[in-house]
C-alpha cells in the first residue's frame, strides 16, 4: 500500500512506498522483462507491464487534495513499465526510428487510456538509464506513471508558461523555438517537425530540449508523419549521447505533456533529455547546492556543448 505526505514547509506531496525496498537490483542472471520469463509474452515488440512495486496503485485511497499538518492521503494512480526490445542486450540508441516509432505508439495510446480516467491529472512518460541514474533493470525500458495531482516542478514550468501566455498572448515555447531557430548556436539535430538544441539555461551538462515545430500539447495531437520524425531525432540524440564519449551516457528522457484534463493553450509538447556525465571521467552529481537550495551549477557552457553534440557523428 502506498500514500502520500503532505510536506507543510515545501507545500507539496511526497510519497511513501515502503515495498519499493524490495525490487532487484541490476539482476544478473534473470530479467523478467526478458521472453521466456513467464513474467511477459514470450513475443513481443514493446510492451507494457504493470510494475511490480509501483509507487502508485488502485489498490490505495481515493486522493484528497485537502492539506495540513502531517496530512496524508491516498496514492491512487498507475506505474506502468514500457519495455522497450525483447532483446536484453540492446542499448536504447541501438534502437532504429521504426522501432522508436513502435515505442512512441504505444506511449500515445497509453496516455489516452489513462487521461480517460477522472483522477488522472497528469501522465508522465520518463526514462531512467545507467547505473549512475539509479537504474535497477538493465533490460531496455522505461515508465509511465498517471498522476492523482500535478507533480510540483511540473505545476511551475505550467505556471510560468501561462504567465507568458497570459501577458504576452504568445507561447513561451514558440518564442524559444523561433530564437533557437534563428540563432542555430545552440542546435544539436533537426527534422521537418522537430528542433533539438541545447537550452541557453541548460541546468545539466549538455541537456537537451526537444520541439515540435508545430504548436501541439501532447502525443495523441501528433500526425504520423510528426511521429515518424520524432522517432528518428529521439534516435539520433539518444546514438548522439552515446557516441560522445564513447559509452552509454546516464540520463533521464522525460515526455512533457499538457494536464490530462481542461484546455491549456499555453502548453507545447516536448521532450527533455537530462544527462549527468559532465565529461569523459567526471559524473554531475546533484549534491547540496542542487539538493538543498534548488539552485543548478552548470560545469559546462551550454553553447560548447551544443557545438559537441551537433558534431558528434550518428
């Protein structure tokens, strides 16, 4: 059983999911995302498994969004495994675009399901890679976890984008994408629909932000063909990162979406890649600065890293 703590000082949830002490560890000699496992089919392409110590659950109470002094609540929701490749061995940058495509797909049609539910407020699509990340299966996957509320850094960047909205009547995101576009000094990849490029406030070394061209809130507003290119600039970036120093670059991806309910113009859909290898031998670590004031120290400039990653081959 899982639930959530209101913490009175910060004025937002954390949640408490003791059995989350129980998953394995980096496994060695079996994976239950693998075939044969009896855990999944025994073939697949993508597929989407129920995780086995999710954060969030149906089994707990109804969410309350009342507050106060040790205030808790129920922690309904959903945590989904996107397993992404029957193959155990293969590196999400090993991944082609069809196969990304495949992947997208099924993140789209997930979000949809779950945005149907009345106590979803935000589907979160994220991906954790390497060991450094915290990472616990090297089997090539990601999640998704449906939201009771909206997650407190999530609940800012949409207050800051409608309060450009709001006084500017422009999106902050296409005003971002029409300066990146016109600068260039900070692209690292681009297609017909999609821009990436290293942001001017980069708070981890060489992350990246992913546009789409067109102003679109979410995956299910996609086309096929939009699809199509994101798959292939995901890939890219990903082989991009990898290809740097020569090994699997840590991360986090993260898929931005609009709330699963009500209208949000002030929205545009994108992706954040959030690395922490900061050269060839040093790991970003997020440690008191970063952890205790909130405040990002950037060891690299974010123009220089763009250049990097721009000429880094794929």
């Amino acid at each position: 059983m899982s639930e959530l703590r209101w913490h009175p000082f910060l004025r937002e949830w954390v949640g408490v999911a003791a059995a989350r002490q129980n998953r394995p560890q980096m496994p060695k000699d079996w994976c239950p995302f693998c075939p044969g496992s009896g855990h999944v089919p025994d073939h697949y392409e993508t597929f989407l498994y129920p995780n086995d110590f999710a954060a969030l659950n149906q089994q707990s109470g109804d969410f309350s969004p009342a507050t106060g002094l040790y205030k808790e609540t129920g922690a309904k929701g959903y945590c989904d495994v996107v397993i992404y490749h029957p193959d155990h061995t293969l590196l999400p940058s090993q991944l082609h675009s069809d196969h990304w495509r495949k992947i997208i797909d099924l993140w789209t049609s997930r979000s949809a399901e779950l945005e149907k539910e009345p106590d979803v407020a935000q589907v979160y699509i994220f991906e954790n890679t390497g060991e450094a990340i915290g990472v616990t299966m090297p089997h090539p996957h990601g999640q998704i976890y449906a939201f009771p509320y909206i997650p407190p850094l999530v609940e800012r960047e949409y207050a800051g984008a409608k309060e450009h909205f709001d006084s500017k009547h422009e999106c902050l995101y296409c005003r971002v994408l029409e300066v990146e576009h016109e600068s260039r000094v900070r692209l690292v990849a681009e297609n017909t629909h999609f821009f990436a490029f290293v942001p001017y406030w980069q708070r981890f070394p060489g992350e990246v932000q992913l546009y789409a061209r067109r102003h679109v809130a979410s995956l299910g507003e996609l086309s096929g063909g939009e699809r199509n290119s994101l798959a292939d600039l995901v890939r890219i970036v990903r082989v991009k990162y990898d290809n740097l120093y020569g090994f699997q670059l840590p991360l986090m991806m993260v898929v931005r979406q609009r709330p699963a309910h009500g209208d949000h113009p002030y929205f545009h859909f994108h992706i954040e890649f959030l690395p922490l290898q900061r050269s060839a031998t040093k790991l970003k670590y997020l440690a008191g600065v970063e952890s205790g004031s909130g405040t990002f120290l950037n060891d690299t400039l974010a123009e220089a890293r763009a250049t990097e990653l721009r000429e880094t081959a794929v």
